[in-house]
C-alpha cells in the first residue's frame, strides 16, 4: 500500500478516508447509478477502468488542466459574473 501524502496547501484535494474526493465521487456516482437500473457490478467495473484512465491523464498533466480546457471547449462553467463566455468574440465595456 502506497503512503497517504497528507496535503500541504488548500489547493491539494481533500481525503475521504483513503482516498481522495475527485476518485471517490465517481465511484459513489456510479454505485448509485447501479443501484438504479440493477447493474451494480457492471457499473463499478465501468467506473474504475475509466477512472484508472483519468487518473493517467491527469498526472500526466499541469494542475487545473482539465477544467482550463473545458473552458477553452466553451463547457467550463464560470463562477463569477466578471468571466467572459469562451466563445465570446467581441467584447462590450
């Protein structure tokens, strides 16, 4: 078992027990989702291949790169009324 790296700034993700949130949400999701359409199995499996995936994708990439791109792909979901809409072409003052 690999050691827990405890975080040491605000930005690191928080820990549910063992695991950080941004892995466990998906597999809370897709538990709930299997027990839904009586699939739990299938689901679970489903979900941690995808996440093994993600996982390799997102180490192999700068922090905040995910939602950065969602963004430039006009998917990104801003926060604040200050934030332009990405597919945004002429500004108006």
């Amino acid at each position: 078992m690999d050691t827990i790296k405890i975080p040491q700034s605000s930005d690191d993700p928080q820990y549910i027990l063992i695991y950080p949130w941004p892995d466990l949400v998906p597999m809370v999701a897709a538990a709930v989702i299997g027990i839904a359409i009586e699939q739990v199995t299938l689901c679970l499996l489903a979900t941690i291949v995808l996440l093994g995936r993600y996982q390799r994708f997102r180490d192999g990439k700068p922090k905040m790169f995910v939602p950065h791109w969602l963004y430039g792909k006009g998917i990104g979901m801003p926060r604040g009324h200050t934030i332009p809409e990405p597919m945004d072409k002429v500004f108006l003052p």
